[in-house]
C-alpha cells in the first residue's frame, strides 16, 4: 500500500509537527493495523495539536491521552483511529457524536466527508472546539453543527443518523425504548464506550439489526464518565 502524503500546505504546520505527524500516523496508526488509506489520509490532514491547550501542545503527538480541561481528555491517537475504523465512515453518513470535546474527532470525520452533529455539555470547551475547527476549516460550522448541552435531551426525536460515537463512558448500553437508540437508523453503527461491570470499560462496536443492537466488537479502554440525562438511557 503506497502511504498517503502529507499536507504540508497547511499554515498550521512547521517541519517539525508535520514530521511529527507523519511518525504518529505510521508507528501509532497504521502500525498497529489501521490499513483504510482514507483514515490515515485524514489523521495526515488534520493538524492535531491545534486542538489541544497551548500549555499541552508540546505532547500532541504523544501515544497518550492528554487533558484538555475540565476533567476531561483528548484520546491517544490509535483509540481516536479505531473509533473512525470501527465506524466505517463514507461521505453518506450523519454522525452523532456526544462529547465534542477538543474538536479533533469532529475534523477528522470532517476530513473523511461525513456531517456532524456534535454536542458539547461544557460551555467552554464548545467554544474552544469551535474556534480551533473554523481556523483549520472555514465553514465547518455551515457544514456541521455544534451545539451545547446534554446530547440526550438535545436529540431526542429530532434528527437521525447513520452513525453515533461518543467520548464519554455510558453506564450501560442504550436500551431499545431509549431516544437514542431510536436515533439510530437500522443498520446503523455506534461505537462507545460502556461500563459493563464496575471499573470495567469497553468500547463496543454495535450495528442496529431488526430493532436491537449487535455488538460486532469490543476493546478495553479507560474513559472518563458520561454527564447529563443518563437514566434515560
């Protein structure tokens, strides 16, 4: 397989973070099995470390997760690709995804073609994201949205998706009478991590299937909880 190329037109970048880059996509990504050449295209694309507080900038390309305020973190490189693999991403799909977090998962699904709602329960952290996807990308905000508040409320009934992710640990997995679920268009995929015995998390890949949820996968992570309106789950 030829490797993508980077994209050194960015103003984003110096020689050193592009090479930087270049080494975290082919030792963290596509080393540890990540073959689709449209993922490593985007993580190529995507300037990591502007998502990130400047104060941590310096561990951007890190095999690690690092914090990004409010108690919350930006995943390691390699969990933010198997989440883009599990999800088999086209440019056909609408993607819920609960947490927005820094941004970068938002610009990378960006970066592969599909739309993105993505909410944010963190005032700050939504502007945060929001500021640093508009200077990587002008217009994302038209092409997306972002909104914030507790994604289970600001879902409920109102739009579906092909695909759903989210970057906060559920309690359990979504039951079928709850709004997420019927959020979910049949044989669409989510892939989030749950709880599924105490101190014990694993993000699951399901495929809606005749009303219900398959899980297809599964891998042990270690993420920090979901907020707001969980008992509707």
């Amino acid at each position: 397989m030829e490797n993508p190329k980077l994209d050194s037109s960015s103003s984003f970048d110096t020689p050193e973070t592009l090479l930087l880059r270049e080494k975290m996509v082919q030792e963290q990504i596509a080393g540890r099995g990540i073959r689709d050449e449209r993922i490593l295209a985007a993580f190529l694309k995507v300037p990591r470390h502007i998502f990130l507080p400047e104060e941590v900038r310096h561990l951007s390309y890190e095999d690690r997760a690092i914090p990004i305020g409010e108690e919350q973190s930006i995943s390691q490189p390699y969990i933010v690709a198997y989440i883009v693999d599990r999800l088999q991403i086209s440019s056909a799909d609408t993607v819920l995804e609960i947490g927005t977090g820094s941004g970068y998962l938002s610009a990378i699904l960006d970066a592969m073609g599909a739309k993105i709602l993505s909410v944010e329960i963190f005032p700050e952290l939504r502007r945060r994201a929001v500021s640093a996807l508009e200077a990587w990308s002008p217009g994302f905000t038209n092409r997306n949205r972002i909104l914030e508040g507790d994604a289970l409320l600001l879902t409920k009934g109102k739009t579906r998706f092909t695909k759903f992710v989210s970057s906060a640990c559920f309690p359990k997995i979504p039951s079928e009478t709850s709004p997420l679920f019927d959020s979910l268009e049949e044989n669409g995929i989510a892939v989030l991590p749950v709880e599924l015995k105490e101190n014990f998390q694993f993000l699951l890949t399901l495929k809606k299937e005749k009303g219900r949820l398959i899980e297809t996968n599964r891998l042990s992570v270690k993420f920090v909880p979901l907020l707001g309106r969980t008992e509707i789950l």
